[in-house]
C-alpha cells in the first residue's frame, strides 16, 4: 500500500493566497460601504424632542384637543405624522396632557364622547372610560390609565415631549 503524498503546488498555493488577500480586503471595503447603507437603522430614536403645541392662554379646566405633526423618519423613509393630546389645567393649574390612544387596544378617546359620561374620555371602540385625570374606570375594558405627556412651557408656548405611562 502506498501512501500518498499530500502537497501543495506553487499555483495552488498562489491561488489560497490570492484569494484569501482578496477576500480580506473586500471584506475591509465592504464594511464600511455596509455601515453607512444600513446606519439609519442604527441611530438611536432621538430623546427629549419637544413639540411647540398650543398656546397656554388657550388652555382652559377643559380638556381640549391639540394636534401637531412631525416629519418622522423611518430608515430612508421620511413622512409626516399627526399627532394629539387632551390637554386641560388641573384644579392646582397644573398642565396635564394626556394621550388619546386607548390602553385597551388603541383607538382614539375623546372628551365627552358619551352622552352618559359627559365628564370622562370615552372610547367608542368598545365602550372604554376614563376619569378627567385619564385613570381608567373600573369595569370598563383598558386596564390602564392614559399615557401622559412629558411638557415644558416657554415663552407663553406648550411643547410637548414623549407620552410615557403613569409613573414611568
Ligand atoms: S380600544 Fe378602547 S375600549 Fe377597546
């Protein structure tokens, strides 16, 4: 029996070279190219943007409805959204804000949408409540209290931040 040998020719040996040098530096070219057409996706959701809403001498005991828009940006996909708040003054003066999606399955509440319940938010998806201070109504369907705007207030503007749930 004979064993053979194993080796290596001057051409396969340039060839493993060759390739191997070739891939290094393609992979060295691609990555970058790579990082940059996939950096949207990559970027951290911006923080702490605040959006100019409302007058504040336009801001009574009643909760009204403001609405603004953002261009938001989704990857390489830019488009304006609308979005809203109730916003009323507590019985201290206070701004609360409140978000309009429902805790239950997120349609949109609004002020006195009930005849019933003229001093709550309803939810006409599936007969949802909550208080002016937007908890929840026990009985009814959402299980948690309306999400609540971060806000700041300059110059006699409201600007809202990101709405956030209770104690968050
Ligand atoms: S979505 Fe509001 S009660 Fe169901």
């Amino acid at each position: 029996m004979s064993e053979k040998k194993q080796q290596v020719s001057r051409r396969q040996f340039l060839n493993y070279t060759l390739t191997g040098v070739g891939g290094f530096m393609a992979a060295g070219m691609l990555a970058p190219m790579v990082r940059f057409a996939i950096d949207p996706v990559l970027q951290p959701a911006s923080t702490g943007d605040y959006q100019a809403v409302a007058q504040l001498e336009d801001i009574t005991n009643e909760p009204q409805r403001f609405d603004w828009t953002i261009d938001q940006i989704d990857a390489w996909y830019e488009s304006e959204v609308t979005k809203s708040a109730w916003v009323y003054k507590d019985d201290n003066d206070e701004i609360i804000a409140l978000s309009p999606v429902c805790k239950h399955l997120g349609c949109f509440v609004s002020w006195a949408g009930s005849d019933e319940h003229p001093d709550q938010f309803y939810c006409p998806c599936h007969d949802g409540r909550y208080y002016k201070d937007g908890v929840n109504v026990p009985g009814t369907p959402p299980a948690a209290a309306l999400d609540e705007f971060e806000y700041k207030t300059e110059d006699g503007t409201l600007y809202l931040g990101k709405a956030k749930p209770r104690g968050a």
